[in-house]
C-alpha cells in the first residue's frame, strides 16, 4: 500500500515538474514551424491553380504574415491558461490548412487568390499560438535560464522542416498535395496531446534552479541538440549521394524520432532516480532557527525589567496605559504602511516602470530600450532572412545547381545559432555579469563579415554567407527574446515577444523591396541591354531595346548581389552599433541582475 502511494506521489510529481513541460515543449515546437515547408508545397498549388510566379509570391507573403504576426496570441495568452491559446491555435491550423487543401485537390470549388491569401494566413497563424504557449510557459517556469530555454525552442522550430520532411517521406503519400493535408492536422495533432502538459510551473524549490542536476539536464539537451543537427546534416548528405530505398529513408526516420525523444530522460532521472534535496536543506536551517528562538526567548526573560522600565515611561510620557499602547502602534504602523505604499504607486504610476519590472506593450513601447532593440532586429533579421529568401537566385547568378544543399546548410546553421546563441549569451550573463545583449553584437558583426566575403567574391563565398546568415538569423531570437524578457518582465511577455517578431518580416520588406530587388533588376537589365548591342553588332542593323517584364529578366554573375551584400554588411554593423548602445545603456541593469543571481 505504501509502495503504490508513492509511485503515485512520484507519477504526480513527475506530471507537474517543470522539466516535463519544457520537454514537452521541444515535443511541440518540433512539429509546429510549417512555415519552412512552403516551398515543398508552393509548386503543387501553383500547379493545381494555374498561378504564376507574382500570384505565389503573394501567398508567400501571406504565409510570412501568418508566422509573425501574432498580437492576438500574446494577449490570449495574458487573460487565459495556455491550453485555451494552444487550442485557438488548432482551430486556425486546422481550419486555414484545412481549406487550402480542399480547395487545391478540388474537393472545393476554386476561389480567389486573395481567400487564398487569407486561409493561408489563418493557417499558418496558427503557430504562432504554439510558440506563445511553449515560450511563456518555459520562460516563467525557468526564469533564472531563459537564455537557454528561449534558445532551444526556437532552435526545434527551425528544425521542424526537416523533421517533417523525413516523416513524410517515411509515409510515402500518393501526391504533394497530401503534404498540405500534413500541415493542417499534423502540428494540430502533437498541440493538443500535450496541450495539458504545457503550462507555467513554479519550482518545488527556488533554490534548486541553481543545482547541478538543472545544469546537467540544459548541457544533455545540448548534446541532443548537437547530435540531432550532425544526424540532420549527414543525412541530407547521404540523400543528395545515393538514391536510397524506401526501407533505408523509414529507418532514417525512426532514429530521428528517437533523438526527438531522448530529452525525456532528464525529468525522468530528476523525479525517479534523485532524492530530493529541499527537506535536508530545511532540517539544515531548523537547529539555527530554534537556536535563535530560544535566544529571544532567553533575552525576553532576562530583560522583562527593563521593558517594564521602559513601558512605565512611556506611560508617563503619553498619558495611556501600558494595555492600550500596543493597539495604538499597530494601528499606527499600519497607517503608515499605507501611505507609504500610496506613495510608492503613485511615484511608479507617474515614472512608468524601471528594467527588470513588468511592462505592458505601449509602456515598453514608449521606453527607448525597447526601440532600441526593436530596430535592432529589423536591420540584423531584415538582412539574414532577405539573404536567406534570394538563396536561390544567388545560385541561379553563379550558375551553381546545388541550391537544395545551401538550404539545407542554412536550415542547420539556423537551428545551431537559436541553440548556441542562447547558451553563449547566458555565459555571457552568469559568468561575466555583462549585458546579454552584447552577444546580439557580435553575432551582427560575424554576420556583416559573411556578407563581406561574398562582396569580394572568394572561394566558397556562397557557403560562407549561408553559414553566417543562417547562424546570425537563428541567434537574434534566442539572445533577443530572452534579453526581452528580462529588461520588460514576464507578466506580458507574450505580446512583447510577439511584437518583436514583426520585426523579421518588416525589415525583410523594405531590404528585399527596396535594395536587392532594385539593385537584381538593374544589373539584369543592364545585361540585357549589352546583349541586344552585342546581338546588334554582330548582325550589323539597327535593333531596338525594348525592356522586358521583371520575371524574364535574368542576372548572371557575383555582381548580382555583391553590392546588396556590401549594403547589408552596413546595415549589419550599424544594428550592432545599436545592440552596443543598448549594451552601455542595460550595464548597471545586469550587473544588479548578477549580484541578485548570486544571493
């Protein structure tokens, strides 16, 4: 009877430690980033509806939309327990998707492309209420480690794509558009099985964030993290060599989710194979607190003559007896307590909060930190992710046919830099007491430097610049949304971060709208005019230019896109100029944060 309660207790235990939400979590994000399967299904949309190249271009805008723009999940997240945003995420995933498919194998009649736009925008919006539910949920679970937590969540976002894309070609579907089919239930399905599980839960004991088992369980899931991204990338390798059977790809699919699994294993070691620790630490303390007891108690009696001494002269000096002088202070006290915590609110109400203290999102957007780091990410992420959407273009210039490979590269220098990023920038907090955000800097400046090395035109400059965009990309969401949550709390974390992730699309639109397409065009038609003069000139007669449409013109050469680089490589420095200014402006802040760390 004893044994059954306690494996009881411990199954109870286990259901409601907080690192069964943060696997749990890993669990969900790496099914939830859909949005890095658009290409695999783009082509059989375009197929089945008659678009062209413009009409698809639309629907990937609406796609970028959906994954970032996600207000609406923020403040869900501020009023209601998680599985209520997990499950309006299902709703919109299954609902958007849903009809895209529908309507893509005909089952539907055909509908404009603008409905199009917006059943893939709801779609896809969608994950957005996964991330909000598994970061807030993580990050107020393990406040004192958010870089790495922060970190490794949207690492397993970024390696989503290629999870799912091992999974469906396990499965071996009869045609691409059951892969949209995929999207619309298959995050869906993983969200609400464990959409229970994830959720904010407090530590049994503060002081255990501080054990080593905490700091054994963060370096196994790094390890995972590194083994999973090595397997990933072998993987691929061994795909792009040989033409491997259906038998081979279906066991390549089965490591890869035991892999996806093995991050199980820390909270089942914490609860089934450690002896607590919090009630020796509290037998510990109880001889010291019974110690100073007793001393009151003994100080009380050898001193009862002097604080009757000291009562009879007080009665003299205010005229009360000695029975209702007690009342009197403690009504007193309390008096005092309130004004003085009148005056306190009223001092906040008036100067806003400080760093460190919750922010709602028109307080944090009326500080200049939060610009500050806002801007920051539209220069540094607008240039990684504009690098990352030209990538095949970037082939197509160099005339290099291995496109799918720099995909690849980036997919997995992206999951290294979420991971990384967040493990170096919590070094750089815990060890050095420096600001997190310095790593955002110098991780700008690796990146301007990628850029750089493509403008000169070296060897291996494509592998160089989707190395360091994709690293650089994936690390500003991990140092960047942790530092958020430090400088402007937890309480609204979930609309801060959503805010900051408009960033990414914001910056890309104007640095693709207004740079590197302007600058692919010109230099196309540049080309094309110097072919029509040498055409010209070799059949010795007049023959017109005549300008023509933006999809058939073509550029050839690194001049497509070394300039942009060197303006991106500008635009990089001076976000890290801003992440420097930001770093002196937070110094004091942090160095506060260490020492409190450390108490």
């Amino acid at each position: 009877m004893v044994v059954s309660m306690q494996k009881k207790n411990k199954m109870k235990e286990f259901i409601g430690h907080r690192w069964v939400v943060f696997v749990c979590a890993i669990w969900d994000m790496s099914f939830a980033g859909t949005s890095y399967m658009f290409g695999s299904i783009s082509p059989v949309i375009k197929s089945s509806m008659g678009y062209n190249q413009q009409q698809v271009a639309f629907l990937s805008v609406a796609k970028d939309l959906g994954d970032n723009v996600g207000l609406l999940a923020g403040k869900i997240s501020e009023v209601s327990p998680t599985w209520r945003v997990i499950l309006v995420g299902v709703i919109q995933n299954v609902f958007g998707y849903g009809l895209v498919w529908l309507v893509v194998t005909h089952r539907l009649p055909s509908l404009p492309l603008w409905m199009l736009c917006f059943f893939i925008f709801l779609g896809q919006n969608g994950s957005t209420y996964y991330n909000t539910a598994a970061l807030v949920s993580c990050v107020q679970s393990f406040p004192e480690s958010r870089g790495p937590v922060v970190g490794i969540l949207k690492g397993f976002v970024g390696l989503s794509g290629a999870i799912w894309t091992q999974i469906v070609a396990m499965i071996s579907f009869p045609d691409q558009a059951s892969l949209i089919f995929v999207i619309a239930v298959g995050p869906a399905m993983v969200s609400c099985a464990l959409m229970f599980i994830i959720r904010p839960v407090e530590s049994y004991n503060k002081q255990s964030s501080r054990s080593s088992e905490d700091g054994s369980g963060f370096m196994f899931i790094y390890s995972v993290c590194l083994l999973l991204a090595a397997y990933l990338m072998g993987v691929l390798m061994l795909e792009n060599m040989f033409n491997l059977d259906h038998n081979t790809i279906t066991l390549i699919a089965i490591v890869l989710i035991i892999l996806i699994l093995l991050p199980i294993i820390v909270p089942i070691f914490m609860v089934f194979f450690t002896q607590p620790q919090n009630l020796d630490q509290e037998s510990l303390l109880q001889p010291e607190t019974r110690t100073s007891t007793s001393t009151r108690v003994v100080d009380g009696e050898t001193s009862a003559s002097s604080c009757l001494v000291k009562e009879d002269k007080a009665q003299k000096q205010t005229g009360l007896p000695v029975t209702e002088r007690p009342g009197k202070i403690v009504k007193f006290q309390a008096k005092l307590s309130r004004v003085i915590s009148e005056a306190v609110k009223k001092l906040k109400q008036k100067n806003g909060p400080h760093r460190g203290d919750d922010f709602t999102l028109s307080q944090a957007l009326m500080k200049a930190d939060f610009l500050i780091m806002f801007f920051s990410i539209v220069l540094g992420c607008g240039s990684g992710l504009t690098m990352i959407n030209n990538m095949g273009q970037i082939c197509q210039s160099l005339g290099d046919n291995n496109v799918n490979v720099y995909i690849s590269v980036i997919s997995i220098s992206n999951f290294l830099g979420r991971v990384g990023g967040g493990f170096f920038s919590e070094v750089i907090v815990r060890n050095f007491a420096y600001s997190r955000l310095l790593a955002l800097a110098v991780v700008q400046g690796m990146m301007a430097v990628g850029l750089s090395y493509y403008a000169m035109g070296l060897v291996g400059q494509v592998y160089v610049v989707a190395i360091s965009t994709g690293f650089g990309y994936g690390a500003h969401w991990s140092i960047a949304i942790a530092a958020a949550s430090e400088i402007f709390g937890l309480k609204n974390f979930g609309t801060l971060y959503n805010f900051l992730t408009v960033a990414s699309p914001t910056g890309s639109l104007f640095l693709s709208g207004f740079v590197a397409s302007k600058i692919y065009d010109y230099y196309a038609e540049q080309q094309a005019k110097q072919r029509v003069q040498s055409l010209k000139a070799s059949l010795n007669f007049t023959l017109p230019y005549v300008a023509r449409n933006e999809e058939s013109l073509v550029c050839e050469g690194n001049i497509c896109f070394s300039l942009t680089c060197i303006i991106f490589a500008v635009v990089c420095l001076f976000a890290a100029a801003l992440s420097l200014i930001l770093v002196h402006r937070t110094k004091r802040f942090y160095a506060q944060l260490h020492v409190k760390s450390l108490s």
